[in-house]
C-alpha cells in the first residue's frame, strides 16, 4: 500500500539536511533525519528500509516519532540498565545549588538527587564523601557586632598569653537551670558491645545554678551551687571568689549578664580595686575559658546523672569538683588576638557598652 509523504514541520527540511551532513551529528540521529527525509519525499516504507539499512517497523517507528515530537522525537530516550553517569564535580555543583521549589525539601538527599539527576544514588554518596558535603547537617553561627570587640579580644587574650605578675586571671560565669532529672526507671550499665542506656522520660526535681571562678594558671575551680540567679547571687559568689584569693590582685574575665553589671557589683567593685574586670565582646563568651569547664562537668558529671533532688544534684556538682581539683591542669590558650579577629573580620554596627 502506498504511504502518503511525511509532512515536514516549518524549517525541519533545512534542519534535517544539516543533520545528515553533520561531521559532529551522532550517527543514528543522522540516519533517522535521512528516513524522515526520505519519507518526505513520499518514498514507501521499504524503500527507504532498503536504502538506510534498517527494518521496515523501524522507518515506521521514527515516521510516527517525527509526527508525534518533530526533530526533537528523533533523540534517543533515556534507556533502563545502566544509570547515565556525572562527574563528581557535576553532582557537587547539583548538590550545592538548592532543591527545586516544587519538591518542597530544604537539601537534597542521597536518593531524592539521583532521582533528580538520573544517576544511582551510590554515585551521588560518593562524591559527597569525597568532597566532604553532609546536606542533612547545619550548624550555628553568630558575629559579634560588639563596637569594642578589637579592644576586649586583645584585652582578654592578653590576659592568657601573657597574664600580669603576681596576679590571679580568674574566669568567672555560671550555668544556670542545671536539672535534677531522675529517670522513670533504672539506667542499664554498660555492657561489651552495648552503651548504657536509659528511659528517654524523666521526673524533673528543681534546679540549681552553678557558679564558678576557674584559675587560668591552674585549672582549680571555685564554685557555689545557689538555687537562684540573680545579681544578690552573683554578688556573694564574687565575695567568696575573695576570700579565696585574699592576698593577691584578681582579673577575672566575664560576660556581658545583666547580673554582672548591676549597680550593685559596680558600688562593690569600686570597692576593691585589687580585682579588676576584664568583659568579654557581646555575643563571644565562647572568649571565657570557664565555658570549656562548664562543657566538661556537663559531659563527665550532669548529662548521664539521676537524681531525686536538688540536693542530690548539688552534692553530684561538689564531688566532681573536688576530684577536679585534686587532678587540675592549667587551661592553655593558644590562639592570638590578631588570629581571632582575621577570623571575625565584621563591620560593627552594635552601640553595646561597658
């Protein structure tokens, strides 16, 4: 049966004649813009399968192929088996670039960018790996916009690097709303091969807040659990912190609490001009070496404790102290100021004072 010629799209013709004489077409794009070519022409079916040298439900195939999609039904069309493959540049740069709007994700996971790309998502883990990129991880970041943060980082790490003779430099803060948790059941110890464990609900007791001064030269720590924190609390804790050190000049590094500014401290302070306050930049007391202590009493003494009252937790805070002490070290600063502030490197904008 004679076939009635293709009907060419406007402007195929000189684009499918191109293809055909393409150097840098791929050659099975040529020879299916030869077919539609041919079939323009209004030759049959088996003529032009004997003239291409394909099979004749192939010419018919790419004939309903060119009607249905034009020249661009002529491109092949992604085959099962083996995934396409990018390089690993290709999927960083996929990766880094955020999900489209209409997948609703905030970051891409392994399999849902594969699926995206068309690749395998052991390719895409891969490259992750190798590049080192964690799309499901996100962390915090805060700058001091502290108008004074050149002078107090200077001020403080000099206290560190190169602290006063015959002086005392005391870090001094407190953790406040420490709970006493006491688990619904019994933690299970440790075994080989299995952590200790225990209930993920609790019965929660009170709170205590610790107060602490950690010596900088020596890492002994004087400390105070009040069940308050307020000013009146910070104002004794510093009384004692005193009498600890009654016959030396103090320096302690602070924070920017309200509790340490208080007309209150101020009047004290005047007070007794052997100790000296050296404050550290808005929105920077990771600059106070005694939040590092904080973080181990934390780990080593509070995160894994039951207790069934305050006073069971404040006793729990005095033990880990006093072992402290027996085997305290000195907290070695080794960063310089000029290191830091490379590192901050922020226009200040804040009108903070002190």
């Amino acid at each position: 049966m004679r076939v009635a010629p293709l009907a060419l799209r406007e402007g195929d013709r000189a684009r499918l004649s191109a293809l055909t004489r393409s150097s840098t077409a791929a050659a099975g794009l040529a020879q299916r813009a030869r077919i539609v070519l041919l079939a323009a022409g209004g030759e049959s079916n088996t003529a032009i399968a004997a003239s291409t040298g394909v099979s004749r439900p192939t010419v018919i195939a790419w004939r309903a192929r060119y009607e249905q999609s034009g020249i661009a039904g002529l491109a092949d069309l992604a085959r099962s088996g083996r995934p396409r493959s990018l390089d690993h540049g290709e999927i960083v740069s996929a990766t880094l670039a955020p999900p489209p709007a209409k997948l609703g994700v905030t970051h891409w996971s392994s399999r849902l960018l594969a699926g995206h790309l068309g690749i395998s998502f052991s390719a895409v883990a891969k490259a992750w790996r190798e590049y080192g990129i964690q799309p499901w991880r996100a962390e915090t970041f805060k700058f001091s916009t502290d108008p004074q943060l050149v002078a107090k980082v200077t001020d403080v790490v000099g206290l560190y690097l190169d602290p006063p003779e015959n002086a005392v430099v005391l870090c001094v803060d407190e953790k406040s709303q420490i709970q006493a948790l006491d688990r619904t059941q019994p933690m299970l110890p440790m075994q080989p091969g299995r952590p200790a464990r225990h209930t993920h609900d609790y019965v929660r007791h009170g709170t205590t807040t610790l107060f602490a001064a950690l010596e900088v030269a020596t890492g002994q720590v004087t400390a105070a659990c009040k069940p308050r924190h307020r000013h009146q609390e910070f104002l004794a804790f510093l009384k004692q912190v005193a009498r600890a050190y009654p016959d030396q000049p103090l320096h302690l590094v602070m924070d920017n609490y309200a509790a340490h500014k208080r007309i209150e401290v101020r009047d004290w302070l005047a007070e007794n001009p052997r100790i000296q306050v050296h404050f550290t930049p808005t929105s920077a007391s990771w600059l106070n070496l005694v939040e590092v202590w904080f973080g181990i009493i934390e780990r080593q003494a509070i995160h894994r404790g039951t207790y069934r009252s305050v006073r069971d937790l404040t006793t729990a805070i005095c033990t880990f102290i006093t072992g402290w002490n027996n085997r305290a070290h000195p907290f070695v600063w080794t960063k310089t100021a000029d290191d830091i502030l490379k590192k901050a490197n922020r226009k200040t904008t804040s009108n903070t004072d002190h």
